[in-house]
C-alpha cells in the first residue's frame, strides 16, 4: 500500500513543481500530428545548438504516451484533508525509514548541512514522499512523457522548456532516452525536472555525472540545491506547532498573513512544546483544517517549500514530517469539522463564484482561491474567518 501511495504523489508533485520551476514558454505550437510536431521540436533543438546526431537520436525515442495524458487529468488525492492525509502517508514505517537512512547515509547529510544549510529531516521527508526513499521513481519513459505533455494543448508551455532541458542534459551524458521517472518527466530518488537537474544538479559522489536515480549523494545534493535556490535560508527553522487562544484573529492565519513571532506570542498564541524555534523571525499561522485543528507556525522557510511543490496540503505534510524524523512530537488532531464531501464542496464553490469569487475551476478541491472566498465569506456573515469551509457555511450561502 505505501509503494501505491508514493506513486500516486507523482499526481502531485509534477504540475506544481512545473508551475513554480521557472518561466513557461510555448517554442512549438501544440497540437496537431505527432510526428510533425516532433520534426518541428527537432528542429527547434537545433537552432538551440544542439547538434544534429543528439537530436536524432534523443527526438527518435519519443512516443505518443495516452496513459501520461489519462495521469495528467486525474487529481483525486488532492481532495484528502490534512489529517487524512498526514495518516495515509506518515507510517511507522516510514519514521523507521527515515531514521535508518539518516543513519546509513549520515556523512552525506552532514556534508550537506555543512555545505548548503539544508537539514536532513526535509530532505528526507521529501525523499520519501516523492519515491519511498528511492523504491518508487516511475515508470513512464521520460522523453515521451515531456513530448506528450508539450504535444497536448492543455499546459504545453510548462512542458516544452523541459524538453529542451532534457536534450542539453542528454547531450551532455547525464541522461540517457530510455530514463524513466514521473509521468510529467520529473526523474531519480527525490523526483527533479530536467531543467532543474540542469540547473541545479550536483555531482555529489565525485564521478563525473549526475546521477539522479542511483546515486543517493548527487539526489540529495540536488535537491538540497535546488531548495537553496528556492530561497532556503540555513539555520532557520520552518515549521512548529503551537498552541493557539479561543480569540485570535482568524483572519490573520494563514501563509498570506504575517507578523513577528513576538507579536503573535502577545496575542496568545504558544508553543505546544519548548520554546520558540524563531523567536527573532516572522511568520504565519497555518491550520489546515480550521481553527479547531491542527495549528502550526510557518516560519519563512516554510514558504520556500511551494516552490517544490504546490499543493497546500503536500506542503503541510511533508514540512510536518520533517519535524516528526527531527524529533518533534506527533500533532495535536483537535476536534476539525469534517471535511466536505467532493459533491458539497463543488456545491460551495459554485455558490462562491456566483458571488463572484474566483474559485478557479469549479472541481471540488480546497484550493488557495476557494480557502480565500470561504475567509471573505465568513467575514460577511459574522463567522470566525479561519477559512475551513463548514457545514453551516454551505447552509448559510
């Protein structure tokens, strides 16, 4: 069962990742024959300066792959709540994993603590939520995936950078066409995009390559990097839970909002175990399921982790877990109002963008639009505005 759930993450990690990987662009119209699309991507690789026998030989593995369109349109596990979702994915197992692995592999990690600043529990957490420590990488054969994906009309300009991408690193000796990895080309141990491997990619076992499926030291010196890159600053902390008052001001949680950890500490709120990990920073209140939850302090280094990933609950869980392998005890649930059901949440947000709110696409997922329409609807009608959709909320409108 665990190997099914790391799998079904490459659901999650591949169009977020893509949509904060850096710019998009569209080099070749989508659409169309495939064959004739693959002749015009070939020959955008060649003005690029690639030369003509590795883009021969690179655009002659590429197929027509339908299963990585059927992937790209399935998004069920983005409907599970926090608490759901921390349980499907944190096993006892998987703590055990992580700990063993910190210990197997303690001097690349400490070289990378020492180097970067990254700290092993989010490497780690990271590293098992995208493949289960490198048991499960994908299957689906990496250049017919970008091709397919920068082929169909849907997102093609997220897509078309990482083939390019991916023929320079081919070129190179880095990759090679029959790689396998996600089905959005993400590739190796902790799950990189071609362009990000090209950018931040780093040798970290001394053999010339990059090597991101079998070797652990360059996956989890890349990784390490790329976070540096994203902005994670070095002995910082990113995430703590806490306490919070009955009278806080709901409006102010969440990532958007913002104040110095003093300042929330006036106002109540605690943390639920030692003392504050950030004391001298700001940070934001996060509750994934409401005021009745769960609650945590993000601290900045928190918000560097949307730009591995996207998704709202992805994040939370995987910087929850971090803590967890760092020593951190298991979470206070609380007593949440339950999730809505995938038909009521449609419900709401068609009652939301009836009022005008930009809810995005009407699909029953608790997204950033739909979680801000919930606080500004709450606000209207009197309600605490933790922005967790209720019951009596759906009622109410």
């Amino acid at each position: 069962m665990r190997f099914i759930l790391a799998a079904t993450l490459f659901l999650i990690s591949t169009s977020a990742a893509l949509a904060a990987g850096g710019e998009g662009k569209l080099y070749v119209q989508c659409g169309g024959g495939f064959g004739n699309f693959v002749a015009k991507m070939k020959a955008e690789g060649l003005r690029q300066g690639i030369s003509q026998s590795a883009a021969d030989r690179f655009f002659a593995a590429a197929r027509l792959d339908k299963k990585v369109l059927a992937a790209d349109r399935r998004q069920g596990i983005f409907k599970s709540s926090f608490i759901d979702f921390t349980r499907k994915l944190i096993s006892q197992n998987r703590i055990n994993s992580g700990r063993s692995n910190s210990k197997k592999f303690n001097s690349i990690f400490s070289a990378i603590e020492r180097d970067l600043g990254v700290p092993r529990g989010i490497l780690l957490s990271f590293w098992a939520f995208e493949t289960d420590y490198g048991a499960v990488q994908g299957n689906f054969n990496t250049v017919s995936a970008l091709m397919t994906l920068s082929h169909d009309c849907r997102r093609p300009e997220l897509f078309q950078p990482q083939v390019f991408a991916a023929l320079k690193l081919y070129e190179q000796g880095n990759m090679s066409t029959d790689v396998t990895g996600a089905w959005a080309g993400e590739i190796g141990m902790v799950q990189m995009l071609p362009k990000d491997i090209l950018e931040r990619g780093i040798d970290g076992d001394g053999d010339g390559r990059i090597t991101l499926k079998t070797s652990t030291a360059d996956a989890l010196f890349s990784g390490a990097n790329m976070l540096r890159g994203f902005g994670w600053q070095p002995g910082q902390p990113w995430l703590q839970e806490v306490v919070l008052p009955g009278n806080l001001p709901w409006e102010d949680t969440g990532i958007a909002s913002t104040k110095p950890v003093s300042q929330w500490a006036s106002l109540g709120v605690k943390p639920r175990s030692g003392t504050w990990e950030g004391s001298s920073l700001s940070g934001s209140i996060v509750i994934p399921m409401g005021r009745k939850g769960p609650a945590f302090m993000a601290y900045p280094n928190y918000q560097t982790l949307f730009e591995w990933n996207q998704s709202f609950v992805y994040v939370a869980t995987a910087a929850y877990f971090a803590t967890r392998l760092s020593g951190a005890p298991i979470y206070d649930a609380g007593n949440p109002d339950p999730l809505l059901s995938d038909g009521q949440m449609k419900a709401l947000q068609q009652k939301l963008a009836a009022r005008g709110h930009n809810v995005g696409k009407i699909d029953g997922i608790l997204g950033a639009g739909t979680r801000a329409a919930v606080r500004a609807e709450q606000l209207r009608l009197g309600l605490p505005a933790d922005a967790w959709p209720t019951r009596e909320l759906l009622q109410l409108l």
